[in-house]
C-alpha cells in the first residue's frame, strides 16, 4: 500500500521572482541604453543603432517558438542557470568588442544570441511560478516579477551607462553587469520546480518521452485558447490598449516639448525604472482585488486618459517630465496586469508554452502602435501623436466589451470573466 505523501506548500516571496526576472531586463537596457549611447557617442549613425537594438529584440518576438522545448526538456531550473550563464556571457562579450562602426556585425550577432539567451531565463521563472505562488497572490506576484523586468531595463541600463562614462577600461562595465546578472541566480534555490505531490506522483509513473510531453503541451496550449477565459486573455494582448508604445517614443518626439538631452535622459533612464517599478508593485494588489482582466482594461484607460490630458496640457519642459513619469507609473500597471492576466489562463506543466503565447501577442502592439503614433507625429505633431494612441486605446476596450459580450452570449457564462 502506498502511503499518500503531503507536502505544506510554502510560496516563495515575491521578491524572489524580482531578483531572478532582472537579468532579462538588464540584458535590455545594456542593450539599448549603454550599447546605444556609446555607439552614438563613437559617431555610428542613429539608423544603425536603431537596427542594431531591433536584431535584439527579434529573438522576443518569436520566443514562443522554443517555449515548448523549455516545458518539455530540461528542469527549470537547469534553464535558467544555461540562460543567465549566456546572458551574462553575451553582455561580458559585448564589451570586448569596440564599440565602433566596424565592431557593428559582431555586436548584432552576439546581442541576438545574448537576447534569445535571455528568454530562457524569463521561460523558467514563468514554468516555475504557479508552483511557488498561491491563486489569490499571483497578481502580487506577477507585480514583483514586472518590477524586476522594468528596474532591471531602466536602472540596470542607466547604472552600466554610468559605469562606462566613470571607467577607463571600456570592458570593465559589461564584465560588472555581467556579474550582476549571475549574482541574480541566487533566489533560485528556493523555488520550487513541481507542485507538492509532483514528487510522489514521479515516483510511481515513468517519465514519457520528450516528444510526447511536447505534444501534451501543445494540446494544453490549444485547450487553453479555446477557453473563454484564455480566448479573451489572448484578445487583450493584441488590442492597443495597455500597450506603452509610447515609452519607445518619449526620446525621438522630446523636441515637442522643448525638452532637454539630459531630462530626457533622467525621465528614460533611471528614475523612470523606479517609477515603473514602483507602478508595478502597486498593481500586484490590485490585480489580485479585482478581476485579472478587468484590471488590465482599467489599467489601459488610465494610459489612455494620460494621453488625452498630455495632449491637451502645455507643451513645456515641466509638462513633458510629469506626463511621461506618470505614464511610466501607469505603465508599471499595465506590465503587471498583462503578466497576471497570462500567469491566471497558464496551466501547471506547460507555463513557459503558455505564457510566451501571451508575450508574443502582447509584442504585436507595441509595433503598429509605433508606427501608427510615428507617422501621426511626423505629419501632424505632438498633440496628434498622443491622440492616436488614446482613440486606438479607447477603440480597443470598446472591442473588448463587445467581445466579452458576444462570448458570455455564445457560452451562456457568468458575468464575470
């Protein structure tokens, strides 16, 4: 007879999943923050560097290709010791390497392989999170996680920046992020891998191959899309609202608001990252008090009616720095809320799959939205570009309600989503 093993489940703190998701967001701000400005300050052309910073972010469009290798090989946590080992030598490396016109072809080529390694670093923690968290906290959770991945871009960027203008040796900042970004591991060894009764379970059933894992979690992932509650999830991240295009933006339209070099820096840089984090951290709760998806739609309205009032306040100095810190605060939210609406559809054993599956939408956003707010810009001027990102918002929520009504018609479903 075999005795049923019980295991107290103990939630990690969420300040773990902070520290573990930083290598992602410092690989990225190293990128596009430190690399970005020493290669302008060494004379190659705003063009090439925007293609440079675009090769690196390629790898985050398409990750959810490789997410089901992550569920269905290795442990997690053998997946973030392999992807915070190469994020850390893909920064080490970048330093290595003048930062120089001729130096371009190989800082793409490493800064694409240094951002797919990254991804395997976000994957674990998202496969190990439902193991470590209660359903009631997954949005503080989420929240602390998001804070990790905005302070580690915005503070981590700015920090190396700092470093490479205070150092001779110009490798010696990419060799202390880098060391940074191990240091991060350490909150690994208190996460779990498995629910509690996985260990038991393992032991009575042979572990399947990996092609008939990968073909469960590929089943999951088709399940979960059919689902009203993952349908809808999936739904939000491809409407605009809650995007944050803007953010990318903030830089390039700065003129508008007769706003210098240096307040551009400050609001981009390092006090925007705690702002955001800051934001972040408050919508853990939130998400947890409200509905998931009812507070990323919430969360998406307050961007649009920052928008709205930005482009209807005077276009000054004071104007463009209060406005992008508090969209930076409201984006903060909206990060945390897209992360708990995916972490609330994912299933225990194929979360990597499923998550990625969120992220990769959530990207699509974020690049029509340029587009559409770069030419509103280009043809039409500040107030314009905000305008558009607050009508697209507002049209994407109204298409949300229609479709949250047009499901709970079709299913016969409670109110709530």
């Amino acid at each position: 007879m075999i005795q049923h093993l019980e295991i107290e489940a103990r939630p990690a703190h969420p300040l773990a999943f902070l520290v573990l998701l930083t290598p992602f967001g410092v690989a990225n701000g190293y990128q596009t923050v430190t690399l970005g400005y020493l290669l302008t300050a060494a004379g190659v052309s705003t063009e090439a560097v925007a293609a440079v910073v675009a090769a690196f972010l390629l790898p985050q469009t398409w990750k959810f290709l490789w997410a089901p290798v992550v569920d269905s090989t290795l442990r997690p946590r053998a997946w973030y010791a392999i992807g915070v080992v190469l994020t850390a030598l893909g920064i080490a490396l970048t330093g290595l390497i003048p930062a120089t016109a001729a130096g371009l072809p190989l800082i793409t080529a490493v800064g694409v392989v240094t951002s797919a390694a990254s991804t395997l670093v976000s994957m674990s923690i998202e496969s190990m999170l439902p193991h470590n968290t209660l359903e009631e906290s997954r949005g503080r959770a989420s929240g602390w996680m998001q804070a990790g991945n905005l302070g580690g871009t915005g503070i981590g960027g700015g920090a190396a920046l700092w470093l490479a203008q205070n150092l001779a040796a110009p490798w010696l900042p990419a060799l202390i992020t880098a060391m940074v970004c191990l240091l991060c591991a350490v909150p690994l060894a208190w996460l779990r891998e498995h629910p509690p009764e996985a260990p038991a379970i393992a032991a009575l059933q042979p572990r399947p191959g990996a092609p008939q894992r990968l073909a469960v979690i590929l089943r999951s992932l088709w399940r979960m899309a059919r689902t009203r509650r993952g349908f809808l999830g999936l739904l939000l991240m491809v409407l605009p609202a809650g995007s944050g295009a803007a953010v990318n933006l903030w830089s390039a339209v700065a003129q508008g608001w007769q706003a210098s070099a240096n307040q551009v820096a400050l609001v981009n840089g390092v006090l925007g990252g705690v702002v955001s984090m800051i934001g972040c951290l408050l919508g853990g709760p939130l998400c947890d008090w409200l509905d998931r998806r009812h507070a990323y739609v919430v969360f998406g309205t307050c961007l649009a009616l920052c928008t709205a009032a930005m482009a209807m306040a005077p276009r000054t100095p004071a104007t463009f720095i209060g406005f992008t810190l508090l969209y930076a605060l409201i984006n903060g939210l909206c990060y945390t809320g897209y992360a708990a609406v995916a972490l609330d559809s994912t299933e225990s054993g194929s979360a990597a799959t499923q998550f990625n599956a969120f992220s990769s939408l959530a990207n699509a956003p974020l690049f029509y939205m340029a587009l559409l707010e770069g030419w509103a810009y280009s043809h039409h001027g500040p107030a314009a570009m905000l305008w558009s990102e607050t009508l697209a918002s507002l049209a994407g929520i109204a298409l949300f309600g229609v479709a949250v009504v047009l499901s709970r018609r079709r299913t016969g479903a409670a109110p709530a989503i």
